[in-house]
C-alpha cells in the first residue's frame, strides 16, 4: 500500500505540485482512505519528502554507484549524462520534482530544506574534485555549468543528441580546460 500511496502522490504533485495537491485526492487516487495514508505517512509533508528527497537521493545514489570508480572526470560525467536518460517516467518525476523545489518554485518545508542540504554537500564534492583537476575556479565553474545543462537535457529528453555526440561535446570542453590550463 505504500509504493501505491507514493506513486500516486508522485503523479499528483507533479501534475499539480505540493500546494494544490491534497491528502484526499491522494488518498483517492491510490485506493485508500485517509487514516491509512496517515498511518504510513503521517502528513502532506512527510508524503512529500518520502517521495521526493528519498527518491531523489536514492536514485542520485544508484546513479553514482553505476559509475565505475577511478576513471576520469570527463567520463564520469559521460556516464552519468547516460544513466540520466535511461530513468524511468517515475523516476523522471522525482528529478522534475526535486528540481522545482531547489529552484524554488515548489516548496514543502523538511523535505525541501534536507534536499537542499543533500544537492549542496553533492555539489560540494564535485566541486572539489573539478578544482582538482583544473586549478582555474572560473574554468570550474563554467565546466559545472555546462555539466548541469547536460544531466537536466538527459533528464527531458530534449536534446536530440546521440551518444556519440554526447561524448564529442564532453571531449571537447575537457579539451579546451585542458589547453587552458597548459596555457598558464
């Protein structure tokens, strides 16, 4: 009963978002009444953070598990623009979701603030590993810009681009880093 509350409540606050969304058409939509879903979940906002922050971070986690270790960042980046557009429509959901509230135009309180919390030490750690590897911190953060834009286009499916084009487009911005720092 509880993965048919959670779906269902994944399908109603992305289609309405948190605010517009309520217990009771959740509850409808999955089949159950309303002192079952308060039994599992206890609130509109402990719904929302069991289906966005610890579905965001559990599929950020697998992602990252996928990633062979060691390898370089350029392919660590390629891997996981791929595994971005291999998520399912749920799991495309969760990331809108996630996504809407770390730019703030959807809140739900706790679930809001921990994904905060969560994406920042996240992007901490790739921050630290692109300074890393190029010493210039504008050239960094213009690499986690493009990145971004890469992993939010895999996720929309909107950028018509093909593997192979993919991995041209990472080579040649790692390249340029590359020459740059050269260039020093």
């Amino acid at each position: 009963m509880k993965q048919t509350i959670k779906t269902a409540a994944l399908q109603i606050f992305d289609e309405k978002g948190f605010h517009r969304s309520s217990i009771r058409e959740i509850a409808t939509r999955s089949g159950c009444s309303l002192p079952t879903l308060y039994y599992h979940y206890g609130s509109k906002e402990h719904l929302y953070e069991a289906v966005v922050f610890e579905s965001y971070r559990q599929i950020s986690e697998q992602i990252a598990d996928q990633i062979p270790e060691g390898i370089p960042l350029r392919d660590v980046w390629f891997f996981s623009v791929m595994q971005r557009r291999l998520l399912t429509d749920d799991d495309r959901r969760v990331f809108r979701l996630a996504h809407k509230a770390m730019l703030g135009l959807d809140s739900a309180g706790s679930g809001t603030e921990k994904l905060l919390a969560y994406e920042r030490e996240r992007r901490q750690d790739e921050r630290r590993r692109v300074l890393d590897t190029f010493r210039d911190p504008a050239f960094a953060r213009l690499l986690l810009r493009v990145a971004d834009q890469m992993l939010l286009s895999a996720l929309l499916e909107n950028d018509g681009l093909e593997q192979n084009d993919i991995r041209r487009e990472l080579d040649l911005l790692f390249d340029a880093a590359e020459r740059s720092q050269l260039a020093e």
